[in-house]
C-alpha cells in the first residue's frame, strides 16, 4: 500500500466526522482525492477553504514530479537528463509548491495537462515577480 492509498483509508475514516466526501482507495490521485488533500493539509493549521464571505481560492493541480527535479540547492531545475538521476532518492524533490494567482488575472499559464508543462513557466514569472517587489 503506497502513500496516497493510506491517506485515502485514513481520509475516508475520519471523513463523517469533518463532513467531507468519501474517497475511492485506489491509490490515484485524482480531482476529488486532490481537493480534499488540499483540505486537510490547510486544515493542519485551521485555513479552510471557504465559508469567509470574500475568501476566494479555486484548487489549480499543475503537475510537477519527476518531470521537474531540482537541483542539489534545491531551488535550481535539474538539468541533467533522466537517466542519470534515475537511481537517486531526493527528499527535495517530494515537494508541494503553491503558486497564488491574482482573482483579476486568474491562473497563468493555464494547466494543460498532467505533465505540468507550464511548471516552468510558472516558476520563472514568480521568481522574477519576486525579484522586481
């Protein structure tokens, strides 16, 4: 049983008491099972994702994974090919990135699919948005 199989079973135990939807356990991460590990990871320090008048977040997935490894600073992408990172197991790259996105303009590029071929993108508008604050 993998990581997200685990969460699914746990998510679905306590999923009554917190008025949350059940999950399918299969271990896929899928629309349903992405919002509600948003939920509860925000939940883990009281931020819900609704019920404030005014409060509006919408749940954009960009996928990142193996497609997107950093490099030993941890900040850089690798550039190396995948073959030659394959045989390695690097903490920093299980990571969870959050890009907020002004209600005016919306999401930026817009996800296109589960690749996440906009990740770079993404990370270069927010570095040099970073930069020129």
């Amino acid at each position: 049983m993998g990581g997200l199989d685990r969460y699914q079973k746990q998510h679905n135990l306590s999923r009554e008491a917190k008025d949350r939807p059940e999950l399918k356990e299969d271990g896929k991460s899928g629309p349903k099972t992405r919002e509600e590990l948003v939920r509860d990871y925000m939940a883990l320090d009281g931020v819900s994702l609704s019920d404030q008048e005014g409060f509006l977040i919408d749940i954009e997935v960009l996928g990142c994974g193996e497609n997107f490894p950093l490099d030993q600073t941890g900040i850089l992408l690798d550039s190396r090919i995948a073959s030659a990172r394959d045989s390695e197991r690097d903490p920093v790259d299980r990571r969870v990135e959050l890009f907020f996105f002004d209600d005016e303009f919306g999401v930026v590029p817009k996800p296109t699919g589960p690749k996440g071929e906009e990740y770079g993108e993404c990370q270069d508008s927010c570095r040099l948005n970073r930069h020129a604050a």
